[in-house]
C-alpha cells in the first residue's frame, strides 16, 4: 500500500479521532480551527491504486444514500427546506462516482490535483444532474442533449444556491429577510428529491464503476484519456463498454447505448 493510500485512511481516522476526543465537550474556535488545518494538511492530491478508486466509489454511493434517506425523512416531518439541501448533497456526492475513474487515467500531477479539485468543489459534482433532467423529460440520453458548459456552469450554480437557501436566512434586495421554511415548499422539495433518487438509481452501468474488474478495464483503455482528442475519447469509452459487457460486467446493450450517446 502506497503512503498516499495510506493519507486517505488517516483523514477517516483523524475525523473520528477528533469527534471522539471532543464528544460531550464544547469545541473552542481555536481547536475548530486546528482541526479544519490539519484536515486540509493530510488530504491527498496523488494517484489511487484500482482498489482505492473503487472503495472511493462505493463509500460516495453509500454516503449518497445516507443523505438521501435523511432528506426523506425530514420531508415526511414536513422540513422541506432542509429536505431539499440534503437532497442537493446528495446528488454531489453522486458526482463523485464520475470524477474518482479519471483517477486512474493519468499520472501527471497537475492533472491528479485538477481532478481532486473537481472532487472537492460542489459546482463540479453537480454538473450530472443534466442526465437527470434529461432522463426525467424521457427524452433520448446524447452528448447534444446535454446543455453546453455555459448552462452547465448555471445549473450548478442553481444547485449550489438552492442548497444554501434551504439552509440560510438572508436579506433580499428588497430589504426583506427571507427564511428557508418559506423560500422552499413541498413541491420544490419533492422535484429536488426526485433528481437525487434518479442520481441513486443505476443506469448505463453506473454502478459497475464501483466493482475492480470494470475499473480494471477502465484503466487499461482509458488512460491518457485527458490528452486525447474527441475521436480517440470516443473510441476509449466504446472499448470500455465493449469488454465490460463481453465480461458481463455491465447490462446487454450498454455498449451500444455509449455509441448512441456519443454520435
């Protein structure tokens, strides 16, 4: 096991160490911020072996989950708001099922810490919520029916400002405060939920990204894939697909709804 491997295991660590340390007690500022440091110290910026990737994978599906059924459980209690932002966190934590692959496609460190970046900033995790929206409208799944990066950039911005509203209160330009209970009701809340419950549901053989032997497959005709061109990334993820379901890794047909997407 490599020592970057190593500093993923000792920030869990470092986590519970210092919730245990503390539990009972009030935490000062000081200690808060201490902590917050040695956080930002020990997180890793480097390569991830296969099995790392693939335990990072199933721990965000896991924690995508967790939030989900909260967010479910403070919307049958009638907390719509608070619903909504846990549903929000949600579908981030789903987004980094399609950022942890790239991992093992390079070993440039300018291109491991532009990854790790994407991995650590809400924006970047929200920008699958387009195949949501997409698949919601029933309308087929291609690269032309997914909004270019400018709306890309104004979803996730929508995303990342209803998250906070469900959370703040602020003052509008009108002078008036506002309060998450009354920014956001139930229908809001329920079409937030439904976009995470759709990121959680597995298609197009999302949730072999988890498993060693598709990461395996991944890794051998994907690397380099940040320095192809489109003709080669295309002919990349079809190689994918098409060992991953000779090997029954993923659903019949995923390999030609890859072409489909691509054309």
């Amino acid at each position: 096991m490599g020592s970057g491997e190593v500093g993923c295991d000792r920030v869990a660590r470092v986590g519970l160490s210092v919730a245990s340390a503390h539990a009972g007690n009030t935490m000062g500022l000081a200690n808060i911020e201490n902590v917050m440091t040695r956080l930002k110290e020990i997180q890793h910026w480097g390569s991830l072996s296969v099995e790392k990737v693939a335990e990072g994978v199933n721990v965000a599906f896991r924690n995508a989950q967790e939030l989900y059924d909260e967010a479910e459980i403070l919307f049958q209690h009638g907390r719509f708001a608070r619903a909504a932002s846990l549903a929000v966190l949600s579908i981030e934590e789903v987004g980094k099922v399609f950022l942890l692959p790239l991992l093992l496609t390079t070993t440039n460190q300018k291109d491991l810490r532009l990854i790790w970046k994407g991995y650590r900033n809400h924006k970047h995790k929200n920008n699958h919520v387009h195949l949501q929206i997409t698949k919601a409208a029933q309308q087929p799944i291609t690269r032309h029916s997914i909004p270019p990066l400018a709306s890309s950039d104004r979803w996730s911005d929508g995303m990342e400002d209803l998250k906070q509203i469900g959370f703040y209160t602020d003052c509008t330009y009108t002078k008036d405060w506002g309060i998450p209970s009354d920014a956001i009701k139930k229908a809001g809340a329920a079409q937030v939920m439904k976009i995470a419950s759709n990121s959680l549901t597995k298609y197009h053989g999302l949730d072999s990204f988890g498993s060693f032997p598709f990461l395996q497959i991944w890794s051998k005709h994907a690397r380099g894939i940040m320095d192809m061109n489109e003709d080669q990334k295309h002919a990349a993820f079809i190689a994918v697909f098409d060992e991953a379901e000779k090997a029954s890794l993923i659903e019949p047909g995923s390999r030609e709804a890859m072409e489909a997407f691509l054309k």
